[in-house]
C-alpha cells in the first residue's frame, strides 16, 4: 500500500472515521444482467485491486499489501435485489446508507456491487460500495469510464489481461518496501542537496526563505485541531443519513464566472451558505468552519485506482453576509492553500499520521466540521449494460466530520450527495433545505438582473431537492 492508501487504511480501526465511498446510478431501465456480469468481470481485469485483498505483514514491520485473492468470486461482489415498497429515492438511499454504515470483509476485497431493481418508472439503481483505500473520486471516476458506454450498444473491451498469482512474499515485501523507503529517502536526499547547494551558492538569500516557507507550510498542513469552529455540530457517531440535491453545472459555471471564480468556489460557497442557515436555524452564529478538502494529485500517467489526493483541513469564512463577496474569499482561502509548498509532499505527510498513534489522529479528524468534494464527471450521457445513467451521486465518507457533501458532476447537472452524521446533524431535513437555499442563493449570482430576495427553492416528492434559482 501507498501511505495515502494506508492513511485510508488506518482510520478504518475506529469505525467513526470508517472510509467507505456509495455511489447510486439510477438508470432508465434493467440493464442486460449477463452483460453487466460482463462489464463488471471486465473492471476487475483492468484494476487488478477490485481482485486483490490485504495481507498483513509480520509484526507490522511493513503497510499490508495487496495481493490476488485466490477465492475471488464476482458473484459474491455483484449482487441484485428487488427494491420494497413503496419502491422510490427514498427506499434507493435506505439501502445505500445501510451500505455506508457497513464494514468490509477484510478477507475479501474491499467493493460490492447490487442492482436494485423495481424503481417506479421501470427504473433501477446500481449502488457501489468501495473503500476509499482503492481509490480517490477522481480515480473512481477514471475506473468509471474505462467501463463505461457512449451508447446502448456493447463495447468490445479486446483481450483482456488473466489476473497474475502471487507468490510467497511476506518476508520479500517486506525488505522491498523498507529498502525502497531507505533508497527514496537517499535518492531523494542526494537530489536535494544537489539542487540546494546550486540554489545557495547562486541565490543564498532565497534559498534560506524557501526552506523556511517549506517547513511552515508542512506545519500549517500537519497542525493539531482540538475543537470544532461549529457550536451545532460537535457529537459523532456510527449512524450515516443520506440525501440528495440538483443543480445545473452551466448555471453554477455562470455563477462562478460573475464572481471571477471557479465551479470549485462556487460550490464551496453554497455548501458554507447552508451551513450557515443551518445554524441559523439552530440559533447559533458561526463565523468560520473547518472543512476538509481533497486536493488531487493525480497525472495522466498514473494507473486507474489507488489515492493521489492530500487532505487539506483550513478554515472557511462563514459570516460574510453578500454571496459574491463569500465566493471571492472563499476563492482566496482555497487558492492560498492549493499553493502551500508542502502539498507534494502528501505522501510523506500521510507516512508522518501513519506513524502517529491512532487516536491522535483520529481525535484530531473528529474536530473537523465537514467535507467538501468536486469531481468532475463526463459531459455526456454514459451507458452501463444498455440502460442509461440518469443520475449519478457519489456519497463520500465522513472521516470523522459532522457532514460530507460532494458533488459530481454528468451531463449537465450537478448531483449532490450529502452523507451526515445523525449525531451530529440529527435533522437531515433541514440540513437539506438549507444546503438547497444556499446553492439556490448562489445560482442567482449568474442570472442577469437577478433579485437580490430571490425566488423559491422546491423540494420534490422522491426526496431530491432542485436548486431553482
């Protein structure tokens, strides 16, 4: 395992902070069940992890690692069962929230799949569940595609590669990982100070500046939280509560742009308004929140699967009253910290938490307020087995904080997913109907000649709520 990955890894030991990612595909019909057998087989090949199980080393001396299983049956995986009645959204997140509340079978690798069939308006719902040590959002997003159909018509996937058997490699690993650590580390070391003497001796000054910025910004990313900023949110606890919002990627992009700022800010701003509300609505004022946000790391050249993220936790302002000015700061606050120095060094960062007790860790993730997460997803409509992708929301773990809202973005619209925990936001309704006005007040920032009062935000009868400017 990476660190990232074993990051993931080890905040499974309190079941608080347990990593699981639900995603819901509801589809406009019963997709073909022997080709999504099929398609599904055919994931499995190409990300040889959804193969692959943990093994743990002797004596901890290395991360587990990930090796074939020899038991592997897809069967297993890839479930369908018919949705109760009455057959709507709200049975669809019932199922997907008992799904995130549930721990994997360590013994068996770390992904389910079940197709619930019934949905009224001859739909269905595909809910996946997997570890977030497989992968981050965009990796998932990544394995999605590779999967994936532009139309209802079956792609031939070509020759497949047979997955590779292992062999007895405790103690090999072992040695492997600890020598390629030690070796990184020296490579690393010889390259540095290679580079750090040619930058003393021909800009000394600087040089002496940027190592002092380096080893600040390492202390801002690693700093200890003791307590949460909200006065609402504060208990945690193992139950989940899920819920879903809309709104149009356009409108939200048009938002943005009226502001001079990014999709990423605009969203970010409409999460901080329904907060806000929220403990309006609670009678508590807040003036800043502590979010956690992925920052990904990933390149073309990295493989499908596995985490290249670094979580960033910083504080958002809360309490500035004109929508466009939030955005603008809230801009500010995230561009500032997408450009710490230290955020390449996520991967030495994570192995710094691993080494750390797990509880001070843990402890430090639960004075978090919430997370927030953009992955963008395809412009178009996609196809799995023949049935069209209507909708697509992927509830990311908590982590320790009171709330994760991530959206994801598909041919057109935003699908919002919001995971709670009960504890801390026992009233999941109007956390939504907050969440729902914020991006509401947002939306309106695009309209030309927009109200500054607004219109109505409605919530429809399956549970979803659009975000109608």
């Amino acid at each position: 395992m990476s660190q990232s990955d074993l990051f993931s890894w080890n905040m499974e030991r309190d079941p608080v902070l347990r990593s699981t990612i639900v995603s819901v595909m509801v589809l406009d019909t019963d997709p073909d069940w022997d080709r999504l057998v099929r398609t599904i087989d055919r994931g499995t090949r190409l990300v040889p992890r959804l193969r692959h199980r943990l093994v743990t080393a002797p004596l901890g001396l290395a991360p587990p690692r990930w090796a074939l299983d020899p038991g592997f049956d897809l069967s297993w995986h890839l479930r369908r069962a018919a949705l109760p009645k009455p057959a709507d959204m709200s049975a669809v997140l019932e199922f997907a929230r008992t799904e995130a509340m549930t721990a994997f079978d360590p013994a068996r690798p770390l992904w389910r799949s079940t197709l619930l069939s019934g949905l009224a308006g001859a739909r269905c719902a595909l809910v996946m569940t997997l570890h977030h040590s497989l992968t981050d959002g965009i990796g998932g997003i990544q394995i999605a595609t590779a999967l994936l159909d532009v139309d209802r018509s079956e792609t031939d996937p070509g020759q497949l590669p047979e997955p590779a058997a292992d062999g007895d490699g405790a103690l090999r690993d072992i040695v492997e990982w600890n020598w390629s650590v030690g070796s990184d580390l020296l490579r690393g070391g010889i390259r540095a100070t290679r580079q750090t003497a040619r930058r003393v001796l021909a800009h000394p000054a600087r040089t002496v500046r940027d190592g002092a910025a380096l080893a600040t910004s390492l202390a801002r990313l690693v700093k200890p939280v003791t307590a949460t900023m909200s006065p609402v949110m504060t208990e945690r606890g193992l139950d989940r509560q899920l819920a879903t919002l809309e709104a149009p990627v356009e409108q939200l992009q048009r938002a943005a742009r009226s502001s001079g700022c990014t999709m990423n800010d605009a969203f970010l701003t409409a999460v901080v308004i329904g907060l806000r509300r929220y403990h309006d609505q609670h009678a508590a004022t807040v003036d800043r929140l502590r979010l956690t946000m992925p920052i990904s790391l990933r390149t073309a050249d990295d493989p499908l699967g596995g985490n290249r993220i670094t979580l960033a936790r910083f504080a958002l302002p809360v309490g500035i009253s004109a929508p466009g000015e939030l955005m603008r700061a809230v801009n500010g606050t995230v561009g500032s910290w997408r450009r710490e120095p230290a955020i390449p060094l996520s991967g030495a960062v994570a192995a710094a938490f691993n080494r750390l007790p797990v509880g001070v860790v843990t402890e430090m993730l639960k004075h978090v307020d919430f997370v927030a997460s953009n992955v963008p997803g395809s412009p178009v409509p996609l196809y799995i087995a023949g049935a069209r992708i209507d909708r697509l929301y992927a509830f990311g773990p908590t982590i320790g904080t009171a709330v994760n809202v991530t959206l994801t973005s598909h041919a057109g619209t935003c699908y919002i997913a919001v995971n709670a925990d009960a504890d801390a936001i026992p009233d999941i309704t109007t956390l939504t109907d907050c969440l729902a006005a914020g991006f509401a007040t947002v939306l309106r920032l695009g309209r030309v000649g927009h109200r500054p009062d607004g219109g109505d935000v409605t919530a429809e009868p399956n549970g979803r709520h659009r975000c109608d400017p």
